[in-house]
C-alpha cells in the first residue's frame, strides 16, 4: 500500500480515483495502528537510535506530501480539479477525506506514542524520533492549513479540530513549541479567537430553535469532533504549559477588542466579537484565579462571564 501511495503521488495523479484509493490505504493503517505499535515500527525505531520511526518513516513522508498539496477552488482552473462549492460536498469530496485521514493518524500517533514523558517504554524510541525530527517538519504544513481560513479560504471543520489538536501535543514538546513561540500571536488572534465568536449559523439556530442551540452546545458528542472545543482546549493547553509566555500578551488583545467595541457606535458594534472575548474570559477562569497577578480579575471575569451568559441565552425562559 506504501508503495502504491508513493506511485500515486510521485506521478501526480490528481483524479478522483486516486484521493479514494490513498485515503482507503491511510483508512488500513488507522486500523493497524489502533491499539499498538507495529513490531517491525517499535524494532527499527529502536534500531536508529530515536533518529526514525521505523516502518512508519515511509508513511509519514507520504503523509507530509499529502498535507502540503495545495486544494485549489474549482474557478482557479488548477489540479485537482473540481473542488465543490458547499460545504456538505466539499466535506465529502475524497482530496479534503484524504487530508482528514492523514491528520487523524498524526494526532494519534503524536497523542499516543509520540510524546516521550507519556510514552510506554518500547515506545520511547519512536516517542523521541517522531517528537523531534516529525513533528517539527509536520508543523510547516498544518500552519499553512490552519492560516487558510484567515486568508479567505476553505478548510474543513473537521480539518480543524484535527490540527489544532495536532498543535495542543505540540505546546507541550519543546522542539516544537520553539517553532511555534513567534506564531503564538497569530494562532490565537487568527485561528482560536475567531473560533470561539458566534458564527451565521449559530444565530440562525438561536433565533430559530433556542432549544437545539443549548442542546448543541452541551452535546459530548458534538463536541468530540467540533473546532470551537479543539479551539478552547489549545487555549488552555497554551495557558497551562505556555501561561508564562502568551497570557499576558492574549489578555492585552481581548481588552483591545473589548475596547474597540465600546468606542464603536451601536448601529455598527460587532457584538460576535464581545460574544468571543467572554466566551475566552469564561474558558480562561480558573486559570486566572490561580495567578496571583489575575486573581482578582479572575472572580470579575467569572460573575461577568455567568451573568452574560444568561442574558444571552435566557436560560430560565428556555427552560420553562
């Protein structure tokens, strides 16, 4: 199958047929690769010295290649072709499925085996080769998919969700935090912030179906592959290995946004942007109450954060 994928790849086959049949055999070894570690990949890592992932270093050269291809709009005319136009189809179109696959096996690799403080013993050798030579490479290409939505452009949800939670192993690991601390900024003004604000579809649902929303977003299940949830889990896994570095600087730029609001007139507020300032605030409480520079704040933070949410949502109205 490895060989396969790397014949399809190296000949730059842009078809249809040839995103099902690569995703199909990353499908194969999610399977493999479920409950354990091949022997031959726990071996030969061991062999090269925490240098390479065994049997898995051919995977993962596949892997960054299929990260790094660029999906194009179908009206810029460039392969692969055809890209759909809404998003259920473009969910389902089988070059976004293959990406989706491919940055499933990374968390999970990453997650499970790739972090040496948490890695079983035999794991220990491919814990240090995919901790310090994979993840810095697979960072490159997980950024550039995660700037697309700042840039305008389309990304799946579930895309995402995978990424950031790509990012929230990587804060923990210094080779790869040293590579994201100058883009920490970015990540979350750019990506975390914006996911945490209301979208069109969340004020549709609310106004429409009040019930559902609270459903919605109570819902174990909705939020297992959901972005807003990955989004506030790599804030406070930033907050709670990083907090040195990056809360001063995120709890400036909240207070510049909520500045901003109040300066602008009403007929022209954004109130989303309010909307994403608490709802950060409330995601951040119990780490401000234990800094001793924010504990004060930290109690404010929380009554504004309770208070706001049932003016917003009117819970008791909902309820009865």
């Amino acid at each position: 199958m490895l060989q396969l994928m790397k014949q399809l790849l190296e000949s730059n086959n842009n078809t249809l047929e040839a995103a099902m049949i690569m995703k199909m055999a990353l499908k194969i070894l999610w399977s493999c690769t479920q409950f354990s570690l091949p022997t031959s990949t726990v071996a030969g890592a061991a062999a090269e010295g925490g240098q390479g992932c065994g049997a898995l270093t051919g995977w993962l050269e596949v892997i960054l290649v299929i990260l790094r291809k660029e999906l194009p709009e179908a009206s810029e005319g460039k392969e692969p072709l055809g890209q759909p136009t809404t998003v259920e189809e473009r969910n389902a179109w089988p070059w976004w499925k293959l990406k989706k696959w491919s940055l499933q096996l990374l968390v999970r690799w990453f997650h499970r085996y790739g972090m040496p403080k948490y890695a079983a013993d035999e794991d220990k050798p491919f814990a240090e080769a995919f901790s310090k030579v994979w993840a810095p490479a697979l960072l490159e290409p997980i950024m550039t998919m995660l700037a697309l939505r700042s840039q305008g452009r389309f990304c799946t949800d579930r895309c995402v969700q995978l990424a950031l939670t790509f990012m929230e192993s990587s804060i923990q690991i210094g080779s790869t935090y040293k590579l994201l601390k100058p883009h920490m900024h970015f990540v979350m003004a750019n990506v975390v912030f914006p996911l945490l604000c209301l979208t069109d579809d969340d004020l549709e649902l609310f106004d429409t179906d009040p019930h559902e929303f609270v459903r919605k977003g109570s819902d174990f299940m909705e939020e297992f592959n959901d972005p807003v949830m990955a989004a506030k889990n790599l804030l406070e896994g930033i907050m709670k290995h990083r907090k040195k570095d990056n809360l001063p600087a995120f709890l400036d730029f909240l207070t510049n946004e909520l500045n901003k609001y109040l300066a602008t007139d009403d007929a022209s507020k954004d109130y989303r942007t309010k909307d994403g300032c608490m709802h950060a605030i409330g995601c951040l409480n119990e780490i401000l109450k234990e800094s001793k520079k924010c504990v004060p704040q930290g109690f404010v933070y929380k009554s504004v954060y309770d208070r706001y949410l049932r003016v917003k949502l009117n819970l008791n109205n909902i309820y009865d």
